[in-house]
C-alpha cells in the first residue's frame, strides 16, 4: 500500500528557528553598534545643511525678445530658414541675434553704464551678499587706479561715523605682483587713500543710510575685461520653439543680486 503525503504536515520548524535567530543577530548587532549608524545618518544631514548655508545663492531673471525683420529680408531668408527649421537647426538671423546678444561689445555698453566692474559685498555670518544699487552704504570710486597694469583691488570697510569709517585691509594684484595692506586705518569720506594701485577714494552713497551699515563691507574692484567676461559667461541666449520658426528668443542672467540681474 503506497504511502500518501500528509498535507495537514506542519512547517519544517528548524527553518522558522534558523530564521528567527538570525533577525535576532541581526538587531543585536545593530543595538550594540546604534551609534554607528546614527552617525551615518546625521552627518550627511549635518553637511547638507552646513552646504546650503554657506552657498551663495544665484538668481536668475529672464525675459523674451521678438525678432523683427523687413520684408525684403523675411523674403530672401524663408527658403534658407524652412530648410534649416526641417533640419531642427536654427536659422540664419536667430544665430545672428544669439551672437549679437552675447558678444563682448553689447556687454561692455551694459558693464560701463552699470559700474559692474566694482562689486560690494556685505560679509554676512556664513557667506558674503552681494548689494547693489542704493543698498551700497558707500560709493569707491576708482578712477585714479590704472586699469592697464592693476587687474583685481579689493578693500574691507567697517563702519565708522558720519563723516568717516575704518579701512580693514586693501589687497590686489598690480604691475604683475601681488600687495597687501593690512593696516587699519581711519578715513574720512572724500579723502584719497594712497594705493600701489593707484588712489581711491570712499564717498557716502547719498540714497543708503549710513546707520544700516552694520557688516564689513568688501568692495572689489577689476578691469573691464575680466568684468565682460564674468557676466557673458553669465548670460544665456537660447531660441524658442525652433521648429515652429519661431522668432522668439529667451535671454536669461544668472546672478548673486536679483536687482542686478535684471538691470544687465
């Protein structure tokens, strides 16, 4: 007589035992070791947090621009832009304009009625801010500095009185060398400060309250091209909806100061 399987059998319980001693081992071993982990966990959250904190933070404006043309030139240019359009490519007076918009010449226009080659910058707790427009609590001027030989100044400021204030440091690269004053030195508003560089002198921004001014103050000083350079590498020129032909392209300004970037 065959012998016939017993399905009311019950589970092979050296395999349950097997299974259960080993989630045991495994929480014993994550208890005597909790510290480990927990640190794995925490200090990844530590240096995110300490990353965005010190990050300077970018800003970035955009805004759109309709391509105009005569109807002589839309009449010369169609047969040359539909196929171009076919190809997903960009057509010929789009490219122009993308090239026009970002060239060095346009900015230069845009870096000498804006003053974008001195930069102020308040130095916070974390990271500095760059401060723009009647939020600078004073105006450098630095016309006396020779831009042919001095590439980059920099001067540290803290605040003073209402007639003057206190010169932490002035830095920069001049002739090919590199100098440093480090001195403090009190300065009253008007008056020049003698430079390796050339003279600066530091006025009172008439539209700022002075009384605000509660943070160093950094102020950075280049020559012309570097400035051009750092703002057209952030400028960005792209086409709308090229396959459609679209005459629209979209200008876009990436920078620490939303009122600057909306002024270049």
């Amino acid at each position: 007589m065959e012998n016939t399987p017993n399905i009311h059998s019950k589970p092979n319980t050296s395999l349950l035992e097997q299974q259960n001693a080993t989630l045991v081992e495994v929480v014993r071993i994550f208890l005597s070791r909790w510290r480990w982990f927990a640190m794995s966990l925490i200090f990844p959250v530590i240096v995110a947090m300490a990353v965005v904190r010190t990050s300077q933070p970018q800003y970035v404006r955009s805004a759109s621009v309709m391509i105009k043309e005569t109807v002589g030139d839309k009449a010369a240019g169609n047969d040359l832009d539909a196929i171009l359009s076919q190809q997903n490519y960009v057509s010929s007076k789009i490219s122009n304009e993308i090239v026009a918009f970002k060239s060095p010449t346009l900015m230069s226009e845009g870096v000498k009625r804006l003053g974008l080659d001195t930069e102020y910058s308040i130095m916070g707790q974390f990271h500095k801010q760059v401060v723009y427009g009647s939020s600078v609590p004073v105006s450098v001027d630095f016309s006396g500095v020779n831009n042919g030989s001095v590439n980059e100044v920099k001067l540290e400021a803290v605040e003073g009185s209402e007639t003057e204030f206190t010169v932490r440091r002035i830095e920069g690269y001049a002739d090919g060398s590199r100098f440093k004053l480090r001195n403090s030195m009190n300065v009253s508003f008007g008056e020049e400060i003698s430079t390796p560089a050339g003279p600066i002198k530091v006025t009172a921004n008439e539209y700022s309250k002075l009384s605000d001014w509660t943070r160093p103050l950094l102020v950075t000083h280049r020559t012309n091209a570097a400035t051009i350079g750092i703002f057209v590498s952030k400028l960005t020129v792209v086409p709308e909806d090229v396959k459609n032909r679209s005459d629209i392209i979209t200008i876009s300004v990436k920078d620490y100061n939303i009122a600057r970037a909306e002024d270049v």
